[in-house]
C-alpha cells in the first residue's frame, strides 16, 4: 500500500457523532485494521473512555468502558506497533449531548424511508444518540433498535400492513416521545427493475443499484447463478459484493413479499469489465492550509486510499460503501501544509495513479440557523469562508453545550444544510462551528430555535408540465420534514407516490422543487402534502399537469459555414419531437447581419428553403421558434447561427431546341424552342445507295435553308430536299437525280442565331 518514497503516517481517526448520554459505543473512521484504536475525554474527567483493535479497518464501533458525561470532550487517535497517529485536536474533540431529564426534551422521529405497503426496512433519523428506536403497526412492535448517532436502520419482523399507519417513536431510561403516525403507501400495480450502474470493473466490492422502492428486498444475480440479496431502506445504495471478476455479469431485482407478492422484471445483466487502469481518487478543492482534513471522492468500493501531502505518506483512509448514496470519504492528517502532492488508491491487486492538488488560505464567515423541528440546521447568505470548511451544528440546551450534528464538509460556500439529531427544539440556542484553514474552532453568534409553524396543507402552483421531473409545491412550511407529491396519472386512476424534498429554508411561506420518479403525463393531476413536528396536512388541491412549452430548436445546417446557395436548404430538429412539448409548429427568421430582415415564414416541418433569392456574398444570421397550440405558452428561440452566401450562380445555357416532325406529302418540317420570330437554319442531308448503282449517295444542302420561327419559338417551314440538296448525275440512268431516291435517308438539323446550340437531328426514309 506504501508508496515507494517515504514511509507512511497514520492519519487521525474521525470520531463520527453526535453522541450522547445515552451512549454505550463510540464510532470510530479511518483506522487501520489491527491498529490499536483509543478514544479519551480530555473534559472535566480525563479519562480512557475506549479501547479497541480494529477488526475491520474504516469503520469501527467501540464500546464504551464507562458511562459518557456531558462535560466530556472525545479525541481518538491509533497505534501500530511504535507508530502512533496524532490526537484529534483540541478544539475539534466532540462533544457530548446529556441525557434527557423530562419527557418534554423527547422530540420527533422522521423517517428517511417513504413506507409502501409490505416494505420492511426503514431509516429512522431525529432521535436522541444512544435512544431506542420502536417501530409498531397493527398494534404490534414490529422492531427495535438502538439510534446510534441518531439514526438507526431496521429490519421490520413483518410487512407493512395496508391501511394503518406505522407509528414510529424514542425510549429513553425517563420514558418514550411522542408517536408519529406515517401512513404507508400502496404499491404500484407493477414494479419496474432496479438498475445496476455502469460500469462494473474487476476488484470493486460494492455495486451501486438505483431505481428501487423503499422497503423492497434487492436481489443481485451472477453469471453462475449465485445470488445475494438486500434490504433497501432508500431508493439508491451501495450493495456490498465480493471482489468482482472480469467477465462476471450481474443483474438485479427487486421483491415486495406476501400479501403484496410482487416482484420486478429483471434488469439488463451489466458485465464486469478489466479498467486499462484504476482511475486515480479526485481530492475535491478548494484546501486551505492548516485544516486537518481532505475529501477525496471517486474512488473505487471499498478502497483503501493513500495522501502524500509534502514528504509525508498518510495511510489507510478507509470507509466502506455498504448500504449508503456516498462516494466520498473524508482523510485526516495531522496538519495540512501548502500542497497536496499525490494520492493513491488501492483495491485487491488494482492500483491507481495519483491525482495533485493546490492549498489555499482564506478566512472564515460563518452564520445562521432556523426552526423548531427542523432536521438541519442551515447556514446561508454567504456563511462559508472557503468550501470544504468543516462545519458542526452545537446547541446549548439548558446548561449542557454539545454538538447536534456530525462534522462534515462545506460543498456549497452559498449555503449549506446541517442534518441535526435530535431535531431542533424550541428554546435552544443553536450556534455553528467552523474550523477554515485551520484547526481552531470558530463559533457562530447563537440563533434561539423558535415555535413550530402552524403546518397547512402546501399547494402546486397551476403550472406542472408534462415531462417535466421536478414539481414546484409552495406554502411549504419552514422545518417541514418531507414534502410528499403524488400522481394520479388518468381519471379514476389511483393515487401513487412519486417524490419528496425536505423542506428547509428561513422563510415560511417558500417554493421548493421536488423531484419526482417519473415523467409527469399530460392531463394528470399532482398534489402534495407535508409533515412537520410529528403532524401531517391533508393533501393541497389537487392540479392538473398541462402541456409544456417546445424546446429550443437545435439548427443544424447553415451553421458557421460559406458560400450557401442564393436558397439556403434551412435544417432543424425538435428536442422535444418525441414527446407532448413537441412544437406543432416553428417560426424561422433570417435577416442580414446587423441589417434588415430577410424573411419569417412559420411552417409545420423540420427544414425550408425560401421562394427568392439572398443577397449574394451577405453575411446572414438565422433562428427558428417552436410553437404550440394549448400549451403553457410558446417556446425558446435558438440561438442564432451565422453563414455567408456565394456569388450569384452563372445561369445555365437555354435548352437546345427541338425537331418534331417532318411531313413527306407537304414537306413540312416541325420544331420548337427556337428564338421567337428569329431566323431558324436547316441543315438538309441525303444518304444512301442508288439501285443498280455502285455509288454511294451522300449531299447535304449548301447553303443552309432558311425559315422564320413564330412569337413563341415554334417552326413549322416548308423544306424540299430537291431545292434544298443539289441534285447528283446518275451515270447508270444517264439522269441527274433531284431530292432523294426511294429508300434513302434525309435528315434535318437546325439552329437559330446561336449556332453553337444545335437542335436533334430528325430522320425521315424516301
């Protein structure tokens, strides 16, 4: 794993909190397995609060070897024989919230789980660290579990029951919180396969599988037919696999057990695949010189990863991907210096390259928070000093000041949401810790948290659009725990969930755009409703999803291009022709480049040419609009596109004209395309043998005969071979012959004063 330069230092563990009271264990990151891991209060009581080798290595629950206090301050660090990491830094050692002392400090749950009937796994979140967790249905406690950091994720003992709602509270050594009633979805009449996401390459342990129904078990499926199955707590998550082998294949689906006895399709089989090379970890910047802590992201599964930072190698930075979205981890050295030099990423007999990144300095801003209820705390209106600060949501509540939140990365300068546990409660002040370039703490000034928002039912602005992924819902209640939007896709269709958002922002009376699971059809109906503080509103009216509007069209061709015709062959396409936003119809404009306009013409295909001609070598520019009836208005216009049209085209030589006849009893010659009332010129030739002759006959008249076409170019002129033609003497016959002998060939040509365009040569037989 070592790089072959220096030797490698172990970095700092990362406690993972909160933590309270109630805790027995303390979650520890980032260790190496076998390391000799610690965890030590350096509060009011200095102590070993826990000792452990790491089994696994990353990831790490240490039981406690006694009671934690609220005055502790938690720091960790790990041993390998005579190596040993530094220590958490002081004003980074994590807190610890009290114990509850009356049953009103016992907030709400929230479920991170939408509920379908027959699902059996749930995520709870909002409790107390160290709470039980009961989860009950049909008058039955269906699971119990230990909220640890505040969450905690359960397998039901049965499915979900249609019809009555799953009731979801805390117990803590006082006594429980109050019951929050989620009433569970029904399932849609057939599930669709889960997805299992490219690429799949040789050595990865864990497989990324989307598109699956809260509470549905997955089941992944090799090419020899092995099998392994999971519980899905969440639409998307990280499946946990042995390392893959090149040419393995893996499909996957998705079950909901009885009464429901549903299951998917199966999905595609992707196939394992051997990478030229392990894409090299990315270090997510800006960094800032003095912090303690690097997000790297894009590694492979399951990896473990190496920073070399300067001359020094940190090692073993290490979290799983088991059961989570994530793909980002967070590496601890002791102090960052200016750069970040090299990282590596290792997994099985896979090795990565290494990836390079500049430190910076910048100075820190932090401020706000929001509401009673609210599962975040949030920091907006330019609060971050740098992205990738480490920011940590405290609250003092009563005499106690402990964190509420777990120490995580600032992705968003602008603003930035701060997942709480327990949710916030009215009375506490609430402050946020940024440490920016640096290891020392910098605190907010303290918010107090205030009364909930009296929560009514949020509405749909009359404006969804077919297509459309993502509903707008206002009226949203500030501290809304989920904001839920169902479709009723036709009339006395049933009602199907589709989509939730947290609602979480300063102001009460807000848009939030959720995003939904499915394409929304023209002329269904949408609603929405929230939860907050334990209560659920009844549904918002009901709105019907309209047409939306065309898309911008794209141009195709002239784009950028010279020397078009004086007629362009305009070209375009619809981005929206496969579905309701097509354009019934599109307006294309063309006009001189900063001059006047050439035309705007609306027309229901994809191309057109127009009636007359550009002006030739102009510099033109073009767009095109969609149209269409009944929707929510016209579309976009495109950009514009530029070309340059050519010279004038030479214009093509007239057609010849043409010899149609010649009647033999009047000797009549006929033709057309001749210049009107001009001078036509008949060329007259005999060909032939004479009977009882060995001559060959062959004349031709000299001069040309000359006839006058009409007004509109026709001819029609009496032409007589025997004036025409000389006569030849006949030796044979003692005579001279005049015109043609029986049998032999006369042929006409002709042409008007241009004489470089001659008509078709006509053939008649004597």
């Amino acid at each position: 794993m070592a790089f072959a330069d220096p030797p490698p230092t172990l970095v700092i563990p990362t406690l993972v909190g909160p933590v309270s009271e109630l805790c027995t264990t303390v979650r520890v990151q980032g260790a190496l397995k076998g390391a000799h891991v610690t965890v030590e209060s350096i509060g009011a009581k200095p102590r070993v609060v826990a000792q452990q080798i790491a089994k696994f290595g990353g990831d790490e629950r240490l039981t406690t070897l006694s009671p934690l206090r609220s005055d502790d301050l938690l720091v960790a660090y790990q041993e390998v024989g005579a190596d040993k990491s530094s220590m958490t830094p002081t004003d980074m050692a994590m807190g610890v919230q009290p114990a509850p002392v009356s049953l009103d400090e016992i907030g709400y749950l929230g479920a991170l789980t939408h509920l379908f009937q027959c699902g059996r796994y749930v995520w709870i979140t909002g409790a107390i660290p160290g709470a039980t967790i009961e989860v009950s249905f049909s008058g039955v406690v269906q699971a119990q579990g230990t909220a640890y950091e505040g969450e905690a994720r359960l397998t039901l003992a049965a499915p979900i029951s249609a019809g009555s709602p799953v009731s979801l509270r805390q117990i803590t050594p006082i006594g429980p919180g109050p019951t929050v009633p989620i009433m569970p979805d029904q399932l849609p009449a057939t599930l669709s396969a889960p997805t299992v996401q490219a690429p799949l390459v040789s050595c990865q342990t864990a497989v990324l599988v989307t598109d699956v129904l809260d509470g549905a078990q997955v089941t992944l499926t090799h090419k020899s037919g092995v099998t392994q199955t999971a519980g899905f707590d969440r639409s998307a998550l990280w499946m946990g696999v042995q390392p893959l082998v090149e040419g393995d294949t893996i499909a996957a689906t998705q079950v909901f057990p009885q009464p429901c006895n549903k299951t998917s399709p199966t999905n595609p089989s992707v196939r394992v695949v051997a990478p030229d090379k392990v894409d090299p970890p990315s270090i997510i910047g800006p960094l800032c010189a003095g912090s303690n802590k690097v997000r790297v992201a894009n590694y492979a599964p399951g990896a473990t990863i190496s920073l070399q930072i300067d001359s020094t190698v940190f090692a073993a930075c290490r979290r799983p991907l088991v059961r989570t979205t994530s793909r980002s981890t967070h590496c601890r050295p002791a102090r960052m210096s200016r750069s970040v030099r090299r990282s590596a990423v290792s997994s099985g007999n896979c090795r990565s390259h290494r990836w390079g990144w500049t430190a910076t300095r910048m100075s820190p801003r932090p401020r706000r928070s929001i509401p009673n209820c609210m599962p975040a705390a949030v920091v907006s209106g330019s609060p971050i000093s740098t992205q990738n600060s480490l920011v940590q949501a405290w609250a003092q509540h009563g005499t106690s000041f402990a964190p509420i939140s777990e120490v995580i990365v600032a992705r968003e300068p602008a603003q930035q949401f701060i997942p709480v546990t327990p949710y916030l409660r009215q009375g506490d002040q609430v402050v946020v810790r940024e440490w920016a370039c640096s290891t020392q703490k910098l605190d907010s000034a303290a918010l107090t948290v205030l009364g909930p928002d009296s929560p009514g039912p949020p509405q749909i602005p009359p404006t969804p659009t077919a297509e459309s992924t993502v509903v707008t819902v206002i009226n949203v209640v500030s501290g809304a725990l989920v904001v839920e939007v169902f479709l009723q896709e036709s009339a006395n269709a049933p009602w199907q969930f589709i989509g939730s958002a947290v609602g979480m922002d300063e102001d009460a009376n807000w848009l939030l755009g959720v995003p939904v699971n499915v394409r929304l059809p023209l002329d269904g109906l949408v609603k929405a409703r929230q939860a907050v503080c334990g209560m659920q509103t009844e549904f918002g009216a009901a709105v019907k999803i309209i047409r939306g509007k065309p898309g911008i069209p794209v141009l195709d061709t002239p784009v950028n291009i010279g020397n078009q015709p004086l007629r362009p062959s305009f070209r375009w396409h619809d981005p929206y022709a496969g579905d309701s936003r097509r354009a019934s119809s599109f307006i294309i404009t063309a006009a001189v480049n900063g001059g006047a306009a050439a035309f705007s013409k609306e027309v229901t295909s994809t191309s057109y040419s127009p009636d007359t001609d550009l002006l030739e070598k102009t510099t033109y520019w073009w767009t095109v609009k969609g149209k269409k009836k009944n929707s929510s208005g016209d579309g976009v216009t495109s950009q514009q596109a530029l070309f340059d049209t050519g010279p004038k085209p030479t214009p093509p030589p007239p057609p010849p004209p043409v010899l149609t006849g010649y009647d033999v009893n009047t000797l009549t010659l006929k033709g057309t395309g001749f210049k009107p009332s001009g001078t036509v010129y008949v060329f007259v030739a005999i060909a032939g043998w004479i009977p009882g002759n060995s001559l060959y006959d062959l004349r031709y008249s000299s001069p040309l005969v000359q006839c006058t076409a009409d007004a509109t170019g026709n001819l029609s002129a009496r032409v007589d071979p025997k004036t025409a033609v000389p006569p030849i003497y006949v030796e044979s016959y003692g005579t001279y012959l005049y015109g043609a002998w029986p049998g032999e060939k006369v042929s006409f040509t002709a042409h008007d004063a241009n004489a470089n365009v001659e008509s078709n040569t006509f053939t008649v037989t004597a």
